[in-house]
C-alpha cells in the first residue's frame, strides 16, 4: 500500500491551488479583453451607424471627398511602410507580404483619388473607373491578407509541421 506524507499531500494542494488560480486568471484575462476589444469600440460604432442611417449626412462635395481619400491614402501608405520596416527588422515574411498589399492598395487608391479629382466632370469615368478602382484596392488587400494569413500564420504552420512527421 502506498501512503503519502503529509508534506507531499499539501505540496499537491498547493499546486491544484495555484493551477485553479491561473486558470481563474486566464479566464479574467479573457473576459477583460473582450470587453476592451469588442464592446467598447461596438458603442461608438453603434452610435455612428445609428447617426449614418439618414442617406443626406454622407452627402458632400467633391473637394470633401478628395481631402478624405486623401487622408485615407495616406495612414495606408503609414501602414504599409511600418509593415515593410518591421519586417525587416525581425526578418518576418508575414508583415512583409502585408506592407505589399497595404503599399498596392494605397497605389490603386491614389490613382482613383487623383483620377476622380481630375476627372470629375465626365459622368461616364465617374460611373465606371471610379467604382471599379476603389474595389480594386479592397479586393487586392483582402485577397493578399487572407494569402499571408494561409501561407505565414503561425497555425497554418503548426499544420505543415504536423503532416511533415
């Protein structure tokens, strides 16, 4: 028969103790992130969409529309740049193929800013060229972030590394 000391009995009740209070820990960490990282931005959104629900509040002039392209271009072009950079300081291929789609799309972005200022007064490009380059920009990023996130996440390659063995 095997009997158990009374110190090694309270050395497996302090550990079962200690495991408890991580994962009651972890469990809090949890929570508090989704509230910081979900719930508190959904309120301001919401009021936003709330607010957006009348179509005459979007309309503006094409000077507004230009300054606010604009400025989209251009914390693209921010991220894009820091992506290219931190990916060369920690030699990470996947913030490389990002700061690539984020640089790409900021091109295809600037060229319809540029465009639709120049070329305001021609209904026809306006209906065409203009739609199809601001899809363009969003279908390029998705399709390189969804291609970064399949060929460089660190489960898809947990998943190569398992079927190597």
């Amino acid at each position: 028969m095997i009997t158990i000391s009374g110190e090694e009995n309270d050395v497996k009740r302090s550990q079962s103790s200690s495991l408890l209070h991580r994962s009651k820990s972890l469990l809090h960490s949890k929570y508090e992130i989704l509230i910081k990282y979900t719930l508190v931005p959904s309120v301001p959104l919401s009021i936003i969409a709330i607010l957006s629900i009348n179509p005459n509040t979007w309309v503006t002039s094409e000077v507004h529309h230009f300054y606010i392209e604009l400025i989209a271009v251009l914390l693209a072009a921010v991220l894009a740049f820091y992506y290219i950079l931190r990916a060369r300081t920690l030699n990470d291929n996947f913030s490389l193929f990002i700061g690539i789609g984020f640089l790409t799309s900021t091109l295809i972005d600037l060229l319809h800013v540029i465009v639709a200022y120049v070329a305001f007064d021609n209904p026809i490009l306006l209906k065409y060229f203009i739609p199809q380059t601001w899809f363009a920009g969003r279908i390029f990023l998705s399709a390189m972030l969804v291609m970064a996130i399949v060929k460089f996440s660190t489960l898809s390659q947990t998943l190569l590394r398992k079927e190597d063995k």
